[in-house]
C-alpha cells in the first residue's frame, strides 16, 4: 500500500468534482475547489474520520468494499479503479523490474509488416525494437544509447527550440499528457524498479511540465487515433496509429500505417525505398 500516492490520488479525484456532478447542491461559502471530505465520506458510505486518514495517508488499508464504495463516490473510471487498488494493495502487482526482452515472434513480426513503421516500446517509453521504416520515419534508434532511446525522455527534456517537436509530431501535448498518464500506472505496478523511479524523479526535477502533469494524478489517455509527423525529406505523413498492449511484457507495439492511396501512404512507401538514411533530424 503506497499511502501517500493514494492519499495524493484521492484528493486530485475529489478536488475535479463539483457538488452538482453528485447530484449535491453547490450552496454557498465554498472556500476550495471540488467536493469536500464529508461529502465524499457520505457518498462512500464510510465515515468522515476514516476518509480524512485514507487523504493524510494515515489510515490501514482498506477493503475491497470500502474502495468501491469510493470508486462510486467519486465518479472513478474502470482505469482510475484499477489504479486505485493498485496504490491501495489490494489488486496484484509485478515485482521486480520491468522486462526489456522482446519476445522473438514479436521481433519477426514488425520486420513482415508490410507499409508499416512498427515499434515496440517498454512501460518506461523506452524504443526496444523496430523495423527500417520506423528509423525512416522517426529516427534510427540503433546509433543512439539506450537511455536515448526513451521516448518520456526525448518528448519532455529534448526540447532544442520553440515549435520544434519529437519528430515533428502534430499531437505533441497530448502526447506528454500520455506519457505522465502511463507512468503514473507504471510506478504504481513497479514500485521498486529504479529504473521506473529514477526516470520519474528526473523527469519531475527536470521538466516543469511533467512535474506540473505529475501533480494531477491523472492516469487515463484519450486514444491517439492518428498522428502526423512533419518529416525533413518527405514532408506531412499522416498516419492511423495504434498501440497494441503484449501484456506477458507489459510493453507496447506501436504501429503507424496509412489508407491505401492516401497522401500518408505514399510517403510511407517512399520512406521505405530510402530507408534509415532518410532521417534527418530536424535542428
């Protein structure tokens, strides 16, 4: 049980919600924002000492019962209920550290793809494998280390001028919201990994940003449904991106593909003519 993740969980859900989203009248004298603690204590059906504990990380761990009860009370999405009980101990966590061994059938898989820049990422961001095209079209990640090959890294602390975002990516704020989101869960399932918190404690002391999304605790993304990159050599590439989960891992593969005989699909055709040596970071 992490009682002051929870604790600092609990109140960022509470502070977002209004009394009329309750169903509760907002009355008058309302000094701070959200609901207040009693008012949550009564929705949970528990009491308002117990509740005030659980947000001061105080209180022993509570039941199952008591978490949905709060779950309901404060409106919580399936994935914020998950990570509720994980930062309360009572859903199963991985222990030890997060796996960077791709599986080899997923390694032959991206390397098939036809058309497709394929990817396959870490719980910590991190680039673990990929096929030509996606060095085409992002970047070949083979010359670089692997602490630079970590995507939280690049999108929150390689910021080389104004406007001038990771790979030219249209969608690069939703894309840090993400990031902070998916490492939020990620510390709470690997909690004594230092890789996991060694990149967050950089990441916070480091990047105003990401400490300032840190802080909203939030932990579920919109889907990225397309993205476009402003490549050097070809231009806009548009592509349908989707993030597909190898949960025996817990990573990602991430494939970027475009609609047959669309403007996207032929700059991806052109990409994989010229290959890794396309790539020209922009400056």
């Amino acid at each position: 049980m992490d009682k002051q993740e929870l604790g600092a969980f609990l109140r960022s859900r509470r502070e977002r919600l209004r009394p009329e989203d309750v169903g509760l009248p907002s009355g008058p004298r309302r000094r701070t924002p959200g609901l207040r603690r009693e008012e949550v204590a009564v929705l949970a059906h528990i009491s308002t000492e117990y509740y005030v504990r659980l947000e001061q990380g105080r209180a022993p761990r509570p039941s199952g019962e008591v978490l949905a009860g709060i779950a309901g009370a404060l409106r919580l999405t399936d994935a914020e209920s998950d990570h509720l009980h994980l930062l309360a101990g009572t859903a199963p966590r991985r222990t030890g550290l997060h796996r960077r061994d791709v599986r080899p059938s997923i390694l032959a898989l991206i390397e098939r793809l036809p058309q497709t820049a394929a990817f396959v990422t870490s719980a910590t961001f991190e680039v673990l494998a990929w096929n030509d095209l996606t060095a085409a079209l992002m970047e070949d990640f083979g010359v670089l280390a692997p602490k630079d090959r970590n995507l939280a890294r690049r999108v929150f602390l390689d910021r080389p001028r104004p406007g001038a975002e990771l790979y030219g990516i249209s969608d690069a704020t939703e894309f840090r919201h993400h990031v902070v989101m998916r490492l939020h869960s990620t510390l709470a399932r690997y909690p004594s990994d230092p890789a996991v918190t060694g990149l967050v404690e950089e990441l916070r002391g480091a990047s105003p940003d990401f400490a300032r999304l840190w802080e909203r605790h939030d932990v579920q993304a919109a889907p990225m449904l397309t993205k476009t990159f402003h490549h050097p050599v070809v231009g806009e590439v548009t592509v349908d991106c989707d993030a597909l989960a190898l949960t025996d891992r817990d990573q990602h593969l991430v494939l970027y593909t475009a609609p047959p005989g669309s403007p996207g699909a032929e700059a991806l055709a052109l990409l994989s003519v010229l290959g890794p040596d396309a790539y020209a970071p922009l400056q």
